[in-house]
C-alpha cells in the first residue's frame, strides 16, 4: 500500500526490483504488438511478398521508408524504416502520405479508364513518350504531347525574355517566375539555378516542406 504524501494524496513506492519487474513486463506487452507498429500491412492482413527500402521523395532530409508490395508488385503500404539513423520510423504529414503518390485514383495521368476528377486526366496511351496538360484562364484541361509543351514553354520564355541587345534591366521580366522542388537533387538544382541565372529575373521562389 502506498503511504499519504504531504498533501493527502497517495504516493506509489516501487522498490528497485519491482521497477524492474514492471519495466519487463511492459517490454514483453509492447514486442507483442511491435510488427504491427513497424509494419501496418500486417495488421491489415496483407499478403506481402517483399519489403523494399527507400528514401522519401519530399525534401532533403532523406527520411528512410519502407514499401510493402504483393506478389504482382502491387504496392501496399509504404511507412517510415525503424532502422534509419535519420527518422527511425517517423514521418512528417508528407512522407506519411506518400502512398497516395502511388494508388490515389486522383492522380493525374495514372488512372485507366474514367478519371474521378475529369476524364481528361485518364491515361491515354497515345501520349506513350510524355503527356502534358495546359489549361489558358478557366478554360478546360486539353492534352498535349510533353515534348509540344516544352517547345511551347521555351518559345514563351524567349518572347518573355525580350531582345537580348536591349538594356539589361528591360530583360529582367515580371512576367516569368521560377518555382524550385525538392523532387529534384543536387546536379538538377545546380543547373536549374544558372537557367535562371541566364534568364536574368529574381521571380525565384522555393518549394516549403511543410
């Protein structure tokens, strides 16, 4: 039985051993229900034929994942890796979703057949080597090919850009903007930076993680 403290209430007193008796059991409670915690495909009974390790996409923090798929590669579940020395298991609100980079049907472009947001987004194999959407004001989403949209891109930057023998401070347009990602690594960043730099306009702006 505990005793009163000093304010009436009753304080529990463990001798070191039953401290010790309580922690075991609390260990034993919590491995019990460890692959559940580590592994949620488990807990929904999945039948997962490998476990591959990989690194969030989202940001330069490098969280370690791990990507549960079934025998048809089917991608189950995807969660954070206990045994990364950077996250050990945890994920931002990012990381934790990225399994719906991969089976949500809204994604553009990756749903066969009739699309739940707009039809046009569904996957038409006539686009096999790249497929871009544009849209002019709030008009419709039309398709194109995706080396169409970059020729179309590059054209508008040009225009945008202005003529190069002009004085340099009518070059620097407000009408172009550069928008960073953190998809994209070290070498890519490196040479998006000096197109921008060639461009010649601060519209630059990063990608916020969270």
């Amino acid at each position: 039985m505990g005793k009163l403290d000093k304010d009436g209430g009753k304080s529990l007193k463990l001798t070191r051993r039953q401290f010790l008796q309580a922690g075991a059991a609390t260990a034993a409670v919590g491995a019990a229900g460890l692959d559940f915690a580590a592994k949620p495909s488990s807990a929904a009974a999945a039948e997962v034929a490998a476990t591959y390790h990989t690194t969030c996409p989202y940001c330069s923090a490098s969280c370690g994942q791990l990507v549960d798929v079934d025998a048809e590669g089917n991608v189950l579940d995807i969660y954070g890796d206990h045994n990364s020395p950077w996250n050990r298991g945890g994920l931002c609100s990012k990381g934790a979703g990225s399994y719906q980079l991969v089976n949500n049907p809204r994604r553009v472009g990756a749903w066969a057949g009739s699309h739940p947001v707009n039809n046009t987004f569904a996957y038409d194999p006539t686009y096999a080597d790249g497929i871009a959407y544009k849209r002019t004001g709030n008009g419709p989403w039309e398709k194109m090919s995706l080396d169409a949209a970059l020729n179309e891109s590059a054209a508008a930057m040009v225009a945008a850009r202005g003529d190069l023998a002009v004085a340099h401070e009518e070059n620097n347009s407000d009408t172009v903007a550069f928008f960073g990602s953190s998809h994209i690594n070290n070498d890519q960043n490196y040479l998006y930076r000096k197109i921008i730099a060639n461009f010649g306009t601060s519209n630059v702006e990063h990608q916020a993680r969270i």
